[in-house]
C-alpha cells in the first residue's frame, strides 16, 4: 500500500515544449538508482503564476514548465531555510 502521507509530500511536474529542438538532453537510466535528468529551454520567460492555486506555471516562447506547489508552501519553506540560516549566523 501506498504511505498516503508520502503521496501529498511529493511534488508532480510536467514540461511542455513547442518542438524537440528546444530539448537539449533528456538521459533515462533502466535502473532505479540512477538519477534523470532533462534539460532545455522554455525560451525567453513570458509569464509566470500560480494556477488553481498548486501549480506553479512558468510561461515561456518556447513552452512551459508546471510544478505542483503551492505558494504559501513557497512561503514556509522560505520562512523556514531563513529561520535556520539566522541560527547558524547566530551560533
């Protein structure tokens, strides 16, 4: 069974782009323990919002990139990594 706690910590995202020419490399491994990584463009940046209020949507000419984040999860994690850097500046 799925750790249903898990499932809501766990972020989703999704590119979408215009053509393969803007995929600049894409490596998949077959097996688990190595790491994906895709990298392009998304072109010069047009526009950038929170969509129904979890999905972080960045615009771009060239297509566009989704994460399923909240900003008030933004908010807290920013809060939150300051919190520990002024304790670290602290001690």
């Amino acid at each position: 069974m799925v750790n249903e706690k898990a499932m809501e910590e766990e972020r989703s995202f999704s590119i979408e782009l215009k053509s393969k020419v803007n995929l600049k490399n894409m490596t998949l491994n077959d097996r688990s323990q190595e790491n994906a990584v895709i990298e392009g463009t998304i072109g010069k940046l047009e526009h950038a919002e929170f969509v129904e209020d979890t999905v972080l949507e960045v615009q771009g000419m060239k297509g566009v990139l989704r994460i399923d984040i909240s900003e008030n999860e933004i908010k807290r994690k920013r809060a939150h990594a300051q919190d520990n850097a002024a304790k670290k500046e602290v001690n």
